[in-house]
C-alpha cells in the first residue's frame, strides 16, 4: 500500500505551507504528481524544495494564484487539466484565519475577507474541478473545514460562519456527485501547529505565545497540538482510493477536542 | 513499509463480512489476528485460510456478552502473541421488526450484543493496553447511530450508544495512548442484505452503489494504525454519502 498516488495528480490549493504543505509531501512519497496553488510564490518553491527532497522525481507545477478570485480558479484548474491530463484528487484548502475580535468589532471587510477566501474560495475550486471530475466519472475531493465549522470558537465571526459553509458546501456537493464516482469530504483540523496557528497565537501574546499554547491545548483530551503531517496522513487516505465510499461527510483530526462538551 | 508490522489485532465477528475482510487487510499489512466468533466452522476454516498465506492467526471461540468468555480469550491472545494493540469491536446481530411486535427478550439480546458486548471487549481491551502502555481500539457503530430507520429501534439504539461510548472512553484514555474510534458503516454488499433490497438500497444512497466490506476495512485499517495518531473519539462515516442527504 505504499503507492497509493502513483500515477495520480493532485491539486493542492494552499500547497505552500501548513496542511497543503504536508499533504502534498504525503501524497509525493507515494508517487503522485502535484499542482500546488498559493498566493504567496515563495512558499510554493519552498514547499517544492522539500517535496524533491522525498521525492526527487515528482513533477511538480506551481501556480501563484488568490482562490477569491474566480478567474484565477479556473485558471488553475485549466492549468493541472493541460499540463496533466486528469485531476484524481483535489485538496481545497487554502484559508486563512482574519483578525480575533468579538462579534461587535470583528469589521465588515474583515468579514467579507475572511468568507472570501474560506468559503468562495472553496466554492470556486468545487464549481470548476467537480465538473472535470464529473466527466473523468472519478475523484476524490477533500475541503479544509475546522474543529471551528462544527463547534463555536469565540473572536472568530468570519472563520466560524465561512468553516460552517465549508461544511454544508461538503454534504451538498457529495450527494450532487457521489452519482458520478465522485466523492466530496471535509476534514475538521483541531489544535495543529502550523504557521497560521503559530499567527493566532501570537495575535493572542506576541511576546508569550508559546506559553500561550501550553495553555491552549490543555483542555485538548491529549494534551498536545497535532502536527501538520499527522493531518498529512488523513488528508492522503481520503485523497486516495481508499476511501471512495467515505462521502460528504466531516472527519475531525482534533485529539477528541470537539466530543469533549 | 507495512502499515502492522508485529502488531496483534483482536477481530470480534472476525469470520465474516467486513471483519473478515479486514483480517485479510491487517495480515497483509503484517498484523498477527484473532479471529473472534461465535461460528465455530467458519472461524476455523478462515483461520486455515489465513494461515495457508503464512499469516499467524487464531480462532478463538468466543460469546462477547460472557465477561468469563471476553476475559478468557484476551488471556488466551496475550499468551499466543504476548500483547494486545488493535482490537477491531465489531461483532454485532440486527433484525428488522416492527417495535410493538418486538419481545423484551429480543430487545435484550440485541442490546446485549451490539452495546454490552461492545463495552466488555472494550474494557478487556483497555486493561491490557494500560499494562502495556497503548493501542488502538475501533468500534463498529452504524449510520444508524446517527439517524433512525423504522424497525430496528433496538439496533439503532445500541449503535447510537456505540457512538457515545466511543466518543466516552476515548476522552478517558486519550492521554493513556488509546486510541478509540468508531467506524459508521453505510448499506454494504454482505450476505445480510437480501438480493431484491440490494438495488433499493444503492438507489437510496448518493454514490448510487453499496459500499463493499474492502472499503470498511480500509478505513478501519486507518483509524487502527499510527496514520490516524491524532484522532480519537470520532465516529468515521463510511456510507456514501446516505446521512448526509
């Protein structure tokens, strides 16, 4: 079973750093060819640097793209359909986490931010790759969601309502296409140490945040924060083969946080 | 590299269906299995069957409501294998039955095994895995602990009770090193489901097919090994998409 992604291709959208980055290392290991989308160029040659260090003979594609905007999508999908042919699997995952603040202050543009990449972004990638998948009469599609788009956070208004749409987008969607061998799933991350974490902890306590997060994780039923390769590890099962029945349903990877209250 | 490497993995209704399926899994993926079951031919000649691919498996015979029963055959396991990492709960009976119709009797049994059953493999489970420091424990709850159906209250009730059991004893041993999860199957293609609903049943589910005991026991397979290191008390659905809808 080490080869789960030979042959395959895979669409990566926040491929370069946190959760994209892990995965696409996952999925690299076992032989897949990568098309990783962010906005930041930098981190997308870096997350290559370290896929040819796995994987030294992956082809990799980059594409500097932002999801919120539509035409970038569907040029990105363009893009992985004419350099590669097929799309076998799509992790829809960019996102980004706005600044904290109660309801009242959390800012209207901030808001409109926030679901702008989180939920149109994701929206986006699903409209173009679902009907590419559609017609290849397979694939497998997995959406960031949150331990955030199942429960209540607090100071995260437009995080919160764009991870719940996440979520609704992922039910609807699977049942639309489950009828074309296409599934459609979200993961729920709980506390994972990665760079966007790292940020809200630091918008928390600058100077402190790593006492900060000792604290976090203490009501976390392990009492510790996941790493993005143990997110790496369920983003590769359900990218692969091997869960093709699994369907518009949400899977937390959160240390049992979320069944705690 | 192989996923269960030197690991013993007790499988109750390891005869048959998705067990079976998942025993052939795990020993491909270099685990040493315990079949647990109540049939006694089949379990014998599936255990032939895997040691014929030079598996290490053992039959044991074993009726999951009996406390002696369920303690007897992890002592019988430890002194086979020396351990216990994965155990696989998934023995479970369910028939349709109009509820006024339903014996307390029946009621009983079903809950018995799909529930009680459930929590004595659990908690032999857990007692071994405490002396040696972890493991992994997966549950097979249903879909239908999350929805009901007409007709199977006692099923339905037992598996939701699964669900939270799961969820229960996982946040109690999660800094123990035990894993526990759930697996939620769908509708699958076993000898259960009777050939003339099989195509109402894949109509009724939006991938429009039943889901085979391969896939169950992939999943399981994720949630027994190291792949699923952080995720514990989840209840995996792995039915098509069918509770969504």
């Amino acid at each position: 079973m080490n080869n789960r992604f030979d042959d395959k291709v895979v669409l990566i959208t926040g491929g370069g750093s946190g959760l994209g980055q892990s995965a696409a290392l996952q999925v690299a290991k076992e032989g897949a060819k990568l098309v990783l989308v962010d906005l930041n160029e930098a981190s997308l040659e870096e997350t290559k640097q370290k896929v040819l260090e796995v994987a030294p003979n992956a082809e990799v594609l980059l594409i500097t793209a932002n999801v919120a905007d539509e035409k970038a999508v569907e040029n990105y999908v363009n893009q992985t359909v004419k350099t590669f042919g097929k799309i076998d699997s799509f992790f829809n995952n960019a996102g980004i986490e706005g600044k904290q603040n109660l309801t009242e202050d959390f800012g209207i543009e901030e808001f409109q931010k926030v679901v702008n990449v989180n939920l149109n972004g994701v929206f986006y990638g699903l409209k173009y790759v679902l009907k590419v998948m559609k017609e290849q009469g397979y694939g497998s599609v997995v959406n960031t969601a949150s331990v955030g788009g199942i429960r209540g956070v607090g100071n995260q208004s437009g995080y919160a309502a764009s991870k719940h749409g996440v979520v609704g987008l992922t039910r609807n969607s699977g049942i639309e296409y489950g009828q074309y061998g296409v599934s459609v799933k979200a993961i729920a991350p709980g506390a994972i140490m990665t760079p966007m974490v790292e940020g809200s902890l630091k918008q928390m306590d600058p100077d402190n945040w790593e006492e900060v997060g000792k604290q976090f994780v203490q009501p976390n039923p392990m009492k510790r924060f996941g790493k993005p390769e143990e997110v790496g590890y369920l983003a590769a099962f359900l990218l692969s083969d091997q869960a093709n029945f699994i369907n518009a349903t949400v899977i937390p990877i959160d240390g049992g946080q979320s069944y705690k209250y | 590299m192989k996923k269960l490497q030197n690991k013993v993995a007790v499988i109750t209704g390891g005869a048959s269906g998705i067990g079976a399926a998942t025993a052939r899994l795990f020993v491909s993926e270099g685990a040493k299995v315990v079949l647990v079951d109540l049939n006694e031919e089949k379990g014998k000649s599936f255990e032939a069957e895997l040691k014929a691919l030079n598996a290490e498996a053992l039959f044991i015979k074993a009726n999951i409501t009996s406390e002696q029963d369920v303690a007897d055959l992890f002592k019988q396991t430890v002194e086979a294998f020396g351990k216990v990492d994965i155990v696989f709960n998934n023995a479970g009976i369910g028939r349709v039955q109009p509820s006024h119709e339903l014996e307390y009797s029946e009621w009983r049994n079903t809950v018995n095994v799909d529930l009680d059953g459930v929590f004595l493999v659990a908690r032999e489970a857990i007692r071994e895995m405490l002396k040696t420091g972890g493991g992994t424990i997966v549950n097979t709850a249903s879909m239908y602990g999350w929805v009901g159906s007409p007709g199977s209250a006692a099923y339905n009730a037992a598996k939701g009770g699964v669900i939270n059991l799961t969820r229960s004893l996982a946040l109690e041993y999660a800094e123990q090193n035990i894993r526990i999860n759930a697996l939620c199957p769908g509708f699958i293609d076993t000898p259960i489901i009777p050939e003339e609903s099989k195509q109402v049943l894949s109509a009724a589910t939006p991938m429009k097919r039943l889901g085979k005991t391969e896939e169950m026991a992939k999943a399981v397979l994720f949630m027994a090994s190291d792949d699923s290191s952080f995720m514990t008390g989840n209840a995996l659905t792995v039915d098509g998409g069918y509770t969504a809808q």
